[in-house]
C-alpha cells in the first residue's frame, strides 16, 4: 500500500473531514477540522495479549510524517520486545505528570518558604520596608523619624524579628525615654511604633501588633497644652539678656522676627529671600513651608522690617535667609529651638552650650512657640479682633461652614494689627523709655 505524502495532507480540505487516510503498516490517519484549519490524527493498531488496540503517533501538521513514522517504528520496536507500546506511553505521561506535580510542590515550598522568611523580617528591615513606602509623604521625608528610631528604638529591638517583638519590649524603648526625662517624645515614639507595626499586620509580617494594648495617655500622664506667655516685663527682660546667651547675631534676629510676626521658628529659618519684599512689607510664606499646608501673607511692620535688614546683611547674596554650613539650603528648623532650651537647662552638658542659665526668666521657661503665642496675645491686648489674630497665625477656620462660606480675607485688619504689635514691640525693646509703657489705642 502507497504511503500518503505530505502534498496529499496539503489538499485536504472541510470536505475530507472524518476520512480515513491509510498510510501502509498498520497505520491510518483521521481527518479533522478546526478554527486552525486541517489537521490529521495517526494511530498505529496491534494486538497485544489477544486485545486489538490503538496507539497515537502524532499530529500533522504539528509533526512531519517522518517523525510520525519514526514513533510508530519505535512502538512496533517495543511490541517485537514483548511490551505493550501503549501501556508504558501511559506510564510515561503519568510519570511526566508527576513530575510537573513534584515541581509544583518544589515550588510551593520554596513560596512558603519565602512567606516564612517574610513574616520573620526582623525589626531593622521592617523599618527599611515601612520607611521607604510610608514616610517619603512626610514635610521632612521623614528624617526626624528616622534619627529619633535609629537612637532610641533600633539599638534595642532592632536586630529582633518582628514577629518575636512583645509588649515589654515597646515598654523597654519608652521606659528609657521616660527615664531620659522625655515624656513627649515617649508619646510619639509609641505612635510611630504603631504606625510600623500596623503596617506590618496589615502584611502578615506579624501575626499581631505589640503596641495594641499600650494606652499612649497613660504614657508618661497625660499631655498638659501650653500656654505660656511671655509678659511685657519680661519682653523686656530677654532684650537684656539675649547678648549673654552668645548667640550669633542671627539667631537673636530670628527671635524678634517671630514675636513681630507670630510665625512658627520653622517658617521663619525655611525662609528665602526671593519671598521676602522688604520695600513692599510683605513675606509670603510657600505652602510648602506652612503647617497646615496654605499660604500665606505676612504684611512686615517696621520693626521686622528692620530685623530683616539686618538679616540680610549678615545672609549676603544666599539664597536663604538662614543658610546652613554648606550654604546649599536652610538650616535645621529645630536649630534655634535647641540652642533657647540648652541656655535655661541650668545645668551645662558637654559639647553645648556654656551658658546654661543665660535665658532663664522671671515666668520660668519658655521656648520659641511661645513667641508667637505671646505675639498673638499682645495683638489681642491691643484690640485686634479674635477673626484677625486667627487669620495672622494661618489657623484653618475649624468651623467648616464658616470656612466656606466666609472667604473675607482681612487683609487691611490684618497689616494694622502686625504694626500695631511692631509698634509695641519698638517700645517694650527700647532701652530710651523709663517704667511706665503707654498701651497703644484699641483699634474700632
């Protein structure tokens, strides 16, 4: 019998679909069809043990005939040996489905594996992964985290697994804050903790977060708001006392700045000179550099007109108003606030300052914040409407109806009030005037 060619494969088409192509030695092809076009099925047929069976040598055009040949002369091979050709195909293919299952299995393990390691990331590296994915949002990009975590957290949980960290080991790091005399940075420290460790409990890193039953209010009592007021008496005392901190002449200037303008200690050591029109008395402040994210206008009164002056002639051509070393952007913004607390301490520490009672005054101790709470107050004293003094600090109306609804922008209320409070201040740091201070009038 002829065998088939590979032309007469080629003309077949729909019409030949089901036929029976025999190809000589026992072996037949079956015609199909499908959305691929045709295709022929060649089986071979033997007998073995008395039983006629079929066995599958492939697929044109899938295969060529010569190896469609080539299996069925192997299966013949395996019959002449006495074993059944489509049997151990059987075994073959299960053998190679095992092993497509053994595989898996390997690799079931190895991703359990993975999850395993996962979960015992220990604290270092948990930090690395939360630091990287959750601070990048912060104003800071998170670098006061990351000095406060790589002092007081690291050096003691750090090398542990997450999964292993207790509550006494969270205990343990605020302990040694609240010991430190820190209650403060005791309550952010456990908040930041938190942060971390429910970030890792929404990733199954840890199976629970071991801050969960420590109550922050009961860390360290609970937190007292500030209000501390520098009195007028004393405004004048911090003029006589600011040369004997040793300062540089800088930072007694950004002091008057933020009593005569109630701005916070940051904005003001952020502050470039390209937003600063001293001819015009306006500074605005960037959304970038204000708390709640809003810009905002201060209109200067002389008297902080005439520290920025002096600023600037100390600044020279920066960029910024308070440079740091290497004059390629602004000084840390807690440079100030450090150097006033080092100078009331009482107690001198190494490397520090050396005059550690130069700024104590008679109302106790005060930081930069309060300046601008005192500056707040002093506008009030003189007669400037609650709405205004809000409006000069860049407070967000709490209110929301009020917030939408009233959008007057106090502009001239809020000039007169920062030179109303200038004007003030000219007086109480002028060294020409006796005991008695007249108040300035209320304004109408």
């Amino acid at each position: 019998m002829p065998k088939l060619t590979t032309k007469e494969l080629e003309a077949l088409n729909e019409s030949d679909k089901g036929k029976r192509l025999p190809d000589g030695r026992s072996m037949y092809g079956i015609v199909k069809s499908n959305s691929k076009g045709i295709s022929v099925l060649f089986r071979w047929r033997y007998r073995f043990e008395g039983k006629l069976k079929d066995y599958t040598c492939g697929t044109w055009p899938n295969e060529s005939l010569k190896s469609i040949r080539t299996h069925r002369d192997d299966a013949e091979s395996m019959l002449r040996g006495g074993k059944d050709p489509g049997r151990d195909k059987t075994i073959a293919r299960i053998e190679k489905k095992a092993e497509q299952v053994e595989k898996l299995v390997k690799q079931h393990v190895k991703l359990a594996e993975a999850e395993a390691l996962c979960a015992r990331l220990t604290v270092n590296e948990l930090f690395d992964q939360w630091s990287s994915i959750e601070l990048k949002n912060r104003k800071d990009g998170g670098a006061e985290l990351r000095r406060a975590f790589s002092k007081d957290v690291l050096p003691k949980i750090g090398k542990l697994a997450a999964e292993d960290v207790k509550k006494a080991h969270i205990m343990a790091v605020i302990d040694a804050l609240l010991a430190r005399g820190v209650p403060r940075m005791a309550k952010r420290t456990l908040a930041d903790m938190r942060q971390m460790f429910r970030f890792a409990e929404q990733r199954d890193i840890v199976q629970h977060d071991p801050t969960a039953k420590i109550e922050k209010k009961r860390i360290g009592g609970q937190d007292v708001e500030r209000d501390r007021v520098l009195s007028e008496a004393e405004i004048r005392e911090l003029r006589d006392k600011l040369p004997d901190g040793r300062f540089l002449h800088s930072t007694e200037l950004a002091l008057w700045i933020q009593l005569s303008t109630c701005c916070r200690i940051g904005e003001i050591l952020s502050a470039e000179w390209k937003n600063i029109n001293l001819d015009e008395g306006a500074w605005k402040i960037p959304e970038e550099n204000s708390k709640n994210g809003k810009a905002h206008v201060v209109y200067l009164s002389d008297f902080a007109i005439d520290k920025f002056k002096r600023l600037q002639e100390i600044s020279g051509t920066s960029t910024w108003c308070y440079p740091d070393r290497t004059g390629t952007k602004a000084v840390c913004p807690k440079t100030i606030t450090v150097q006033i607390r080092d100078r009331q301490r009482g107690k001198a520490l190494s490397n520090r300052s050396g005059t550690p009672e130069a700024l104590k005054l008679s109302g106790g101790e005060w930081t930069p914040h309060d300046l601008r709470r005192t500056g707040a107050t002093m506008m009030a004293r003189l007669g400037v409407l609650p709405a205004v003094v809000e409006k000069c600090l860049n407070h967000t109306e709490q209110n929301r109806v009020l917030r939408t609804y009233q959008q007057y922008g106090y502009e001239k209320e809020m000039r007169e009030a920062w030179h109303l409070l200038g004007d003030r201040l000219e007086i109480l740091t002028s060294k020409d005037i006796g005991n008695i201070i007249p108040l300035r009038k209320k304004l109408t």
